[in-house]
C-alpha cells in the first residue's frame, strides 16, 4: 500500500471529485492520510458531507475556482491543516462542459467560461499551491523512484476531447479547446515543476456516467477513480509521458 501524506480535490462535491474522496478513504492500494475536499458550495454538498461524517480524515474547504481572489485564504486553510509535511497529491479535477456546439453556436461568453474553469484555474491553483508542494517534495525526497505520487504531484484530469491529434469530429469546441490548453499547461507545468521535485501529468479519465458524462457514459465514476488510482501510482520519473487513460495507456497531446 502506498503512503500518501495529503490530496486536495477540487470539485468534489460530485461525480468523478466525490469518487477520490471515496476511494481516499477505501482503495487498498492507497493510504492517504489527509484528504482535503474542495467545493464551491459545501452546504449544498450533501454527498460530500456523508462521506465527511465517516473519518475525521476528511476536511471540506469551499472553493470556486473561478474566484481567483480566493486563493491566497484557501492556501492558508490547507496549510493549517497540512503544516510542515506540505500538500502531496494536487487534482485539478473541478470541470464544466457546456452544450454540444458547431462553429455557429460558439459564443465569446461559452469559451471565456469554459476556458476559466478548465485552463485557466488549474494553473493559477498550481501556482498557489507550489510552496506546499514544494515543501512535500523536500520531505519525502528518499521516497519512491525519483519524482512520484508519494512525494508530490499534480494531476490535471483531461479529456480526450483535448487531443489535438484526435480532433476528427469538431463540436464541443469550448471544451475542447480549454482541455487542450490544459494540456498545453501539463506540459509545461511538468517542465518547470520537476526542478521542485513535483511530478505532473493530464489524464482522460473515460466516458463516465456522472452529471457531465450523461448516462449512457461508457463506466461509472468507482471503475474510473479505480483505473486512475491504479495509473497514478505507476508513474514515476522514468516513465512520465504527459497524458494517459483511466487505464493507463498514454494519449496523444
Ligand atoms: P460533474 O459534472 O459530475 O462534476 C463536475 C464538478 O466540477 C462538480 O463538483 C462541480 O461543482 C465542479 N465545478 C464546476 N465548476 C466549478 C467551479 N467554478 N469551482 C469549483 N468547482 C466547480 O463532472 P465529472 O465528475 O464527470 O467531471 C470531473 C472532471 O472529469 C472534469 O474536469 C471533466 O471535464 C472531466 N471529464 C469527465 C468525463 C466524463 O465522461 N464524465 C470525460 C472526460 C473528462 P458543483 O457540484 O458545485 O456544480
């Protein structure tokens, strides 16, 4: 079982989000210690707050990840709670996918508020977060093989609606143009960030029944967090390629 001293979820009051904070607490193959679950409303969070009720490992801070001003508190709060040993595991999971569009439906508005919550936030929480990164990273620097889940990551969770190479429908442009640039940011993320000792990586984590995956999505949200877990706790320095599947496959950018 691996160690992992703390995760911050965003957008965990639902669907894929909620599902690591249950697995956090379930999953064999992990023993995550601090879990901190993130959402814009956590009174409304009822799923969310059931869960919290089952192990005091569970902390829920309210997060709108469009509400940059923000962000300076949310890191004080994470840091009580974190203190010395920093923050281990980052999943900018939170995401919004409006409607199905072609070109004529694309609406300055649409882009500019899908590309804020998808693109945009991640970055600029990663940037917030990377002195508590940071600091897990020094702390657990003899652990795992190189950079790792177990000293300090941040994982974006994608789709493969933002692979360029396999754009061959259009539609769903705002999403997949701010997945891409999500994309972009892992990138480049992983490149400036491995110097702190800090693994990233983007993942398409399937067609997954959830609010935004509709019903007829291919697997549910358990199979999913299950498969990224797995994947997640394969990836290492050596073998680190930017973009993989639920089941661990690499995607391409
Ligand atoms: P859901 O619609 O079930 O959940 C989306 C989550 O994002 C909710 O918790 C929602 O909060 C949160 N969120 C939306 N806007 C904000 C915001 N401004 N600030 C904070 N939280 C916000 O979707 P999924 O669980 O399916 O999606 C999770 C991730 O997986 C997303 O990034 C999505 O793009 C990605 N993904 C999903 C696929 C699928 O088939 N389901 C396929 C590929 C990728 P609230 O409850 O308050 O609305």
């Amino acid at each position: 079982m691996a160690n992992i001293y703390s995760a911050l979820i965003t957008g965990a009051s639902q669907g894929i989000g909620l599902e690591f904070v249950t697995q956090f607490l379930s999953n064999p193959s992990v023993n995550v210690q601090i879990i901190i679950a993130t959402c814009r409303n956590p009174e409304n969070a009822t799923a969310l707050q059931e869960v919290k009720k089952t192990s005091p490992k569970v902390h829920i801070l309210k997060l709108d990840v469009t509400q940059f001003d923000t962000y300076e508190k949310v890191v004080g709060e994470v840091e009580n709670i974190v203190g010395e040993k920093g923050l281990t595991l980052l999943i900018n999971n939170a995401g919004y996918m409006p409607g199905i569009e072609a070109l004529d439906g694309v609406t300055p508005d649409a882009l500019i508020t899908t590309i804020t919550i998808n693109s945009v936030a991640p970055v600029i929480l990663t940037k917030a977060f990377r002195p508590l990164l940071k600091r897990s990273a020094q702390v657990n620097a003899t652990k795992g093989d190189g950079l790792s889940m177990q000293r300090a990551a941040v994982f974006n969770i994608s789709s493969f609606l933002g692979s360029i190479a396999l754009n061959d429908k259009a539609m769903r442009w705002c999403y997949r143009e701010s997945k891409a640039a999500l994309n972009m940011s892992t990138q480049s993320l992983a490149i400036e960030l491995e110097k702190d000792g800090i693994l990233v990586e983007s993942f398409h984590p399937g067609h997954v029944r959830t609010k935004m995956g509709g019903a007829h999505g291919a697997i549910d949200a358990t199979t999913s967090v299950n498969g990224l877990i797995a994947t997640f706790l394969k990836l290492k320095e050596k073998n680190k390629k930017g973009f993989y599947t639920w089941e661990g496959n690499v995607m391409p950018f």
